[in-house]
C-alpha cells in the first residue's frame, strides 16, 4: 500500500478543521482543475465530506447531550 492510499488519523481542532476547508473551498471555487479533472474532483469532494462529518458528528453529539 502507499502513502497516498494508506488512512492516517490525524489531531485538529474544530478551528484548524474549519481553516482548512476555508481554503480549499477559496482554492477551488475558481479552479479549472477542479472542473476538469474528475480525480482532482473526487479527492477534494471526499476531503470535504470527512471533515465536514467531524463536524456534524460534533454538533450532534452535543445537541443529543443536551437534550439529555
């Protein structure tokens, strides 16, 4: 397996999670290798998707706390 196919867990906070995808979302919205390139597409859209789900798993998890 290589380093580009093996899964690392890594340690951000919620404000570096959010960095990041702040500026992936800046660098890709006037992209034409996002448009164009469907590897390049499908990479940044399950990047987005795994620390989007950090984040909604997050919020859930308080809100079921919550309510409680």
């Amino acid at each position: 397996m290589t380093y580009e196919n093996t899964t690392h867990r890594l340690n951000l906070t919620g404000g570096q999670i959010s960095t990041i995808l702040y500026v992936m979302e800046g660098y890709i919205n006037p992209s034409d290798d996002y448009s164009y390139d469907p590897e390049f597409r499908e990479d940044i859209d399950m990047i987005f998707a795994e620390l989007e789900s950090v984040t909604d798993n997050y919020y859930a998890k308080k809100e079921e706390e919550a309510n409680k």
